[in-house]
C-alpha cells in the first residue's frame, strides 16, 4: 500500500485506470551494446501533464501500459487521457535504390512507398514499415512519383527542431504543417550537398508577404551574415544576396521576377534547384519555371545548411510537404498544363503526367520491374515508374473512411501520417484496421508520434490545430 500511495503522491495528476498492473509486468531489462536501440518516448496528457519513458503495449482493458526508469513497474493509462505519444529510437531502414510513392488519401493522409500495382480498384504500395499496403482506389485522389534515390529531409515533423526568432509562439506546428500567427522566423539545419532540390507547400490567405533564406550560416537571426534571401510581395519577388569573406561582405539584388500565381492563387509549391558551384538558383512555382538567376560570385561568402521561413505581421503563412533531395544539375522542363490538359481530357483512361512535363493517357496494367505497361489509345506503351511525375487518381467516385472509436493519427518520420484504429501493439509492432486498407500489422519505429482522441474538437487548442 505504501507503495502504491507514494506513487500517487508523485502523479497526482495524471489519469490512471483504476485497474492496478499485474505483478509480471516489469520493464523490459536495459539492451546490451549491440542490440537496437530501444524505443523511448514522452506522452503529453490532456491535462498538459507530460512523462518520460517507453510504451510496454496495451492491456486486456485496452489501457496502455507505460515505463519509466523512477517506476517499480509499468502503469496502466487510460487512453482517453492521453493527448500524443512521442517516440524516438528502434531500427530504421536502409536507404533503398528506386523511385518513392506519395499517395494522398481522401482524408488528408499521406503514404510512402514505391509503387507495386495500380488498378481500378486499388494503389498498392511496399513500404519498410507495414509490407505491402493495398489501398482502396475510392479513398485515395492524388499519386507523387519522386525521382531522387535519397531525400535529405522530409516533414516537418519534429518541432523541437525547429528554431523560432522572435515571439515562441509565433509559429506552431499543427496537422503536420508550420504555421505562423505573428511576423517570426523558424529555421532548421538541413545539411546539404553542393546541387540540391528544395521544395515546399506554401498557402496564405488574400495576399502574400514573405520570405524564405536559403543557404544560411545563422539560424538564430533573419538577417544572418550569409544567404540567399528570397523576398515576396504579392506577385512580385526578388533574390538577395548577403555575405562577409574575410574582412569583406555585402549585399546585392541578383535578380526579379514577376509572378502571376502568387497573386492569382493563395497556395502553391515553391521549388528551387541550387548549385553552389556554378551559382545557379532556379525558382519553379507549380512545376513552371518561374526565372533562373545565377551569382556571379558564388564562391564569396561562407554560406551554411539553414533554410528559414519568415512571415510578416498580419499574413499569416502555412507550410508543408517540405522535402529536401540531392540534385543532380538538370532543371526539369516547365510542365505546360492548359493546352495538353484539354487535349487529354477528350481522351479516356488513366492521366499519367511524366517528369518532362508529358501526358500520357490510357489503361494501366501491371507493374514489373518497375515498369507500368499501359494501353493507350494509340499503342502499348511500358513507363519506368521513376519516370512519373503524377498519376491523377480524381475520376470516379471518392469515399472517406468511417470514423472509428480509437482511431489514432500516426506520423511517420520520414514524413506522412496515417489515421486507423488502433487494436494492439507489443514490443515493436503496432496493429490497427482502416476502411481505406484493412488489417494492417506497423513498425512502431516507423512512426515519430501518435495522436489520441482525434476527432474530440476540445482538444484542439491544445493540438495547435484550428482555422486561419
């Protein structure tokens, strides 16, 4: 009793089942040096309460069980009480040779993985942290194929990465995306190679005032001594250069540009292509190639691995889908949309956009060897996947899944979340069922957190989440 009652007196406000923990249930012993690291992690309660330590599964009460190094054993919690799971540790994959899937789902989701089959009814992915993922066709709208072999970075995710200059709680991170309520700087260390591809969602609301640096040496300021500044206002944007070499520096205006997108549309995708050899900055805005500006000296200055967000008082900024790959120095072709779309929408089948800006239309088989054979119109064709830009997946009907008592909306760490019921998990596996595709066995390691009590609006405030 004595126990029991001291460990009450040092929780007093966490939200514990009234079941006690069987006698058996101990935490796991420390691994020894050549085992994987073990999972580790944090939950943050809706009562703001947080606690350090590692999951150890869910009871035959549906509790989940917890450890921590000041606990004689591990502790039922309700899962009504908790907020998120945070977790860090565990295997992770080896990076794989070929392309990377990203199938939006109807329901905001996002899955990574490469792509397997494709047909009228489902999207198969194979994927490292749940074997091959059979989605419903009607529950997913969108298909990316990225081309590059290794991505860099790919989020965001992780908050605490993320450094803010100014107010803190300028810019927060909700439903995986950054957003800002207040002029404020956020910057993150993305190491980088001499060619790079930097690319990102960016949305507003009536007009857009912002900037993004590239190449920074500082991120603790918004105006470090060194980087490429790239300024928006409204439809009209300039590139920056600052810079100190030795006991000289300076900045100067490298180049403009006149953009009709940002002024017609109030969310787009930025992308730029830099090589710091030959000074190369290529702007793309949803995939057209808005202007390419070179620096004539690249070499001055002592540039860095920081990418900053910066948003201005009264235009509030949101920004997802950040993802960072090596780049290997050919610009892509600017994707022309107006005249090929109207031609392709008389034609039926599948639309299948290509890297270099093409469209081919027609009936897709099967995919081997990384090649996806469709039938069009004119003749048989075979596409290496890695070739693909998108695969339009709107026609048809569109469904979105069931809400389930026990969903829970799980982020990957390679970017991505997937929301499902979850039914068990022991040591590194997790099991959940969706709608959208069945039965599905997980790597917990898979995933950098988990969110709890989803659709209780309540809790909101507490997630960040909530309008512009």
């Amino acid at each position: 009793m004595k126990k029991t009652f001291l460990l009450m007196a040092c929780l007093p406000s966490l939200a514990l089942s009234q079941e006690q923990p069987g006698n058996g249930e101990t935490p796991d012993p420390d691994p020894g040096p050549e085992a994987t690291p073990q999972l580790t992690g944090s939950l943050r309660f809706t009562n703001r309460d947080q606690l350090s330590g590692n999951p150890g599964g869910i009871d035959e009460a549906g509790n989940l069980k917890w450890q921590a190094e000041f606990l004689h054993q591990a502790i039922p919690v309700k899962p009504s009480a908790i907020l998120e799971m945070r977790l860090q540790g565990g295997p992770q994959p080896k990076p794989v040779e070929g392309h990377q899937a990203l199938l939006l789902l109807t329901n905001g989701d996002t899955l990574r993985g490469q792509l397997d089959a494709l047909d009228e009814e489902h999207v198969t992915l194979k994927t490292w942290y749940a074997g091959d993922l059979k989605v419903r066709r009607t529950m997913a709208s969108d298909l990316e194929i990225q081309r590059s072999h290794r991505t860099l970075y790919s989020g965001p995710e992780d908050f605490d990465s993320w450094v803010i200059e100014g107010e803190k709680n300028a810019w927060k991170l909700e439903n995986g995306l950054l957003a800002s309520s207040k002029g404020a700087g956020i910057a993150r260390e993305i190491q980088t190679p001499e060619r790079c591809h930097i690319q990102f969602d960016l949305s507003w609301q009536s007009s857009l005032r912002f900037r993004v640096l590239l190449l920074s040496d500082d991120g603790e300021t918004t105006q470090p001594d060194n980087c490429y500044d790239l300024v928006c206002q409204r439809r009209f944007v300039y590139l920056r250069k600052r810079w100190v070499s030795r006991a000289a520096g300076g900045s100067k205006i490298i180049g403009q540009a006149n953009i009709a997108e940002l002024a017609e549309k109030e969310k787009v995708r930025f992308e730029f292509y830099i090589d710091r050899t030959t000074g190369t900055i290529a702007l793309y805005i949803d995939g057209r190639q808005a202007q390419v500006w070179t620096d004539e000296s690249p070499q001055a200055g002592d540039f860095g691995n920081w990418l900053h967000f910066i948003s201005e008082d009264y235009y509030p900024v949101r920004i997802s889908r950040i993802r960072v790959n090596p780049w290997k120095g050919d610009l892509p072709e600017t994707v022309q949309l107006a005249e090929e779309d109207t031609e392709s929408e008389e034609m039926e089948g599948q639309k299948i956009r290509l890297q270099n800006g093409d469209v081919v239309v027609g009936d897709v088989g099967l995919i081997e060897g990384g090649v996806l054979a469709v039938d069009t119109e004119f003749c048989k064709m075979k596409i290496p996947v890695d070739r693909m830009r998108t695969i339009d997946l709107s026609e048809g009907d569109y469904e979105e899944p069931i809400r389930k008592k026990g969903d829970v909306r799980a982020w990957l760490r390679e970017g991505g979340r997937i929301t499902f019921r979850l039914d068990s998990f022991a040591n590194d596996t997790l099991k959940g069922y969706s709608q959208t595709f069945g039965d599905v066995e997980f790597k917990l390691s898979a995933f950098s957190r988990l969110e709890f009590n989803i659709y209780n609006e309540d809790l909101d405030s507490l997630r960040g989440t909530g309008n512009w």
